[in-house]
C-alpha cells in the first residue's frame, strides 16, 4: 500500500457516485409514470448512464492507478 490517504481521498467520493446512481435509479423506478407523463424519461434515463458511466471510468482509473504503483 503506497498511499494510503491518496487511495482514500479517491475512493470515497467514488462511492458516493455509486450511492447516487443507487438513490437516483430508485427515485426513477418509483416515480416512472409521473416522468414518463411529463415527457422527461429520456432526460433521466441519460442522466442515470452518465452517472453510471463516471461511476464504472472512476472506478478502472483507480484500478488502473493501484495496479501501475502510483497509487
């Protein structure tokens, strides 16, 4: 273990951007026909890939970091 507040400092807030994508995706699945009713289910649906696509890259970036050692 190289670093170990480096490693933390990047970790959590990568957690969080897992537990939004967790509230957010649970907010949209209990609100589905209301957002589908105001014509914003594409918007949340978009929404929800970004956050799980940042969510997925942050988590290989720091895959990527711990495995080369500079982390």
């Amino acid at each position: 273990m190289k670093n170990t507040k480096l490693r933390i400092a990047w970790i959590i807030p990568n957690v969080f951007c897992y537990l939004m994508f967790i509230g957010a995706l649970i907010f949209v699945v209990s609100n589905a026909e209301g957002i589908k009713g105001i014509g914003q289910a594409p918007y949340w649906t978009l929404m929800l890939l970004a956050l799980l696509g940042v969510s997925f890259l942050g988590s290989f970036r720091i895959w990527q970091w711990i495995s080369h050692g500079k982390m």
